[in-house]
C-alpha cells in the first residue's frame, strides 16, 4: 500500500521521513552493521521502493539510496536532490558502546546523540549543521511561494530542522533546545511520518 500525503496549502511545507530500509539484518552483527550505518560507510536500499506518495510540485529529497527508492515519481513533479537533506552521519561506537546499546537500544542512541551533538563531537560541525539546515528552509521559502514543496530525509535531520524553525532559529545559539525535540524514550518520527511548517 503506497503512502500518500495531501498538501494542505501552498505555503505549508511537508517534511517527511523516508519510508522502511533493512536495520535488523540477520546476515551479520546487527551493532556493526548500524556503525557503518550512521557513518554513512554503507547505503542500503529502501524496503518500500516506490511506495512514499506526494502531492507536490517539487520534492526536495536526500540523495542517500533509501530516500531516492522510496519515493514513487510523478511524471508531473520536480524532484532534487539535496546533499543538505542526508542523514547526520555520526560514529555510533563513540556515541555508545555495544553493551550500552545491547542493553537500551534506540534510547541510548538519541540521548548521546544529543549530547554528542552539544559538545560539536558529531561528525559534521554544528556550524556547518546549521548552515545546512538555513539551506534547506532558504530553497523551501524560495519555492512554496509558487509551488507545492515536500522535503524527504530523516530522522535526526528532519528533528533539526523541525527545531530550528519551531524555535525561530534560536536553536543555533540554544543548541541545548533539541532536548525538547529528540527525547529519549520517543521514537523521532515513524517512517512516512513528519510535520507540516508554514516556512
């Protein structure tokens, strides 16, 4: 069954979580596998190819092999790639060890991600992070005011972006307001899911 999401209006802007990719594989060590993962060391396909419907004129989209497949194209829309909409590598062996993440699984992953990404120990900076993250809502301004424009990546990206704008930008001087986005012990967003922003 195929995701489809109506845009309300032209200004609202869709942000929108890529839809399934392989995270539990049973070929090898599920932990080392996720490191290459968040590394970006590896691009796994998408698990729900052509199945992530959208109606809008121009979908901005991660260029990583999981978003691309998800998306089922329409002869009608624009699609472009964006390097600034990839997910926000990072290394998960310092994040947390094998026996924190065996024990607390995704829960340990958000909250020293948090903490990683307060102390600028992401492997991308934060400054270089927010400018990326000015890109994006730049090029959706720019566009939404004649077209339709959803915006396809993931996870800790999309909660970025989703706090830079919901703080009006103070996030990049009070970097530690993302604790009121990423918690803990909630999941960021399903896949498929998202939010609607009038940029």
């Amino acid at each position: 069954m195929a995701f489809r999401l109506e845009q309300q209006t032209n200004f609202m802007v869709q942000f929108v979580k890529i839809l399934e990719y392989e995270l539990n594989p049973s070929s090898e060590d599920v932990f080392s596998y996720l490191c290459r993962l968040t590394k970006q060391a590896i691009d796994p396909p998408s698990k729900a190819t052509g199945k992530l419907e959208l109606s809008a004129d121009v979908v901005l989209h991660s260029p990583l092999r999981r978003a691309v497949e998800c998306l089922k194209k329409n002869s009608q829309a624009e699609y472009q790639p964006m390097g600034q909409l990839r997910e926000i590598p990072f290394d998960l062996e310092k994040v947390c060890s094998k026996e924190e993440w065996a024990r607390e699984g995704e829960v340990i992953v958000r909250r020293n991600f948090k903490k990683a990404f307060l102390e600028d120990r992401l492997l991308t900076s934060r400054e270089e992070l927010f400018r990326e993250v000015k890109e994006v809502i730049h090029v959706c301004r720019k566009l939404s005011k004649r077209h339709r424009v959803a915006v396809v990546s993931h996870s800790f990206r999309l909660k970025l972006i989703e706090a830079f704008l919901e703080t009006g930008g103070e996030l990049e001087k009070r970097p530690e307001l993302i604790n009121d986005y990423i918690l803990d012990h909630e999941k960021t967003y399903e896949f498929g899911g998202g939010f609607l922003y009038d940029v």
